[in-house]
C-alpha cells in the first residue's frame, strides 16, 4: 500500500485509478532512486561548485521533465467525473 502515501498528497489535484497510483509510486520511487545515486555520484566526483549547481537548478529541472513525462500516464489512468444527471 505504498501507492497510498501518494495518492494522499495527490489527490486533490488528480484522480487516478488505483493501477495508475501503483505505476505512478513506482515510477516516482525509481526515479528519485536515480536521482539519489547521482546525487551521491556527483558529490564524490566533482567539486563543491559543480555539486551545488546540480543540486539547484539540475535537480529540479530533471524533476521538472520527470513529472512532464508522466503526463500521458495520469491522462490514461484518470477518473473522469461524471456530470450530474438532470433527470
């Protein structure tokens, strides 16, 4: 029920099916996994200067394009509100 953690703090701006939240949460853990280990590469291979620049803006530039690219999976796994019926 990892996918839970996400879905609570992203619930109110999207409504995913529960295969969505599942495939999302493994998508965002993989990547901030990735993320973690070039941190730590960058940090040890590079000076100071080069770590704090991908830090701030490289970090949130690659999370930027990360969550872009998760554009067509939130549109696929959507819920879409029905409109009240009027009868």
């Amino acid at each position: 029920f990892n996918w839970l953690f996400i879905m609570y703090f992203l619930v109110l701006a999207v409504d995913l099916a529960e295969a969505g939240w599942r495939v999302l949460t493994l998508r965002l853990g993989l990547f901030f996994l990735a993320l973690a280990i070039a941190n730590a590469f960058v940090r040890r291979s590079y000076s100071t200067d080069i770590w704090v620049d991908f830090k701030f803006p490289g970090t949130v530039i690659l999370t930027f394009l990360f969550m872009l690219a998760q554009v067509p999976l939130i549109m696929r796994h959507q819920i879409e509100e029905k409109a009240p019926d009027p009868n």
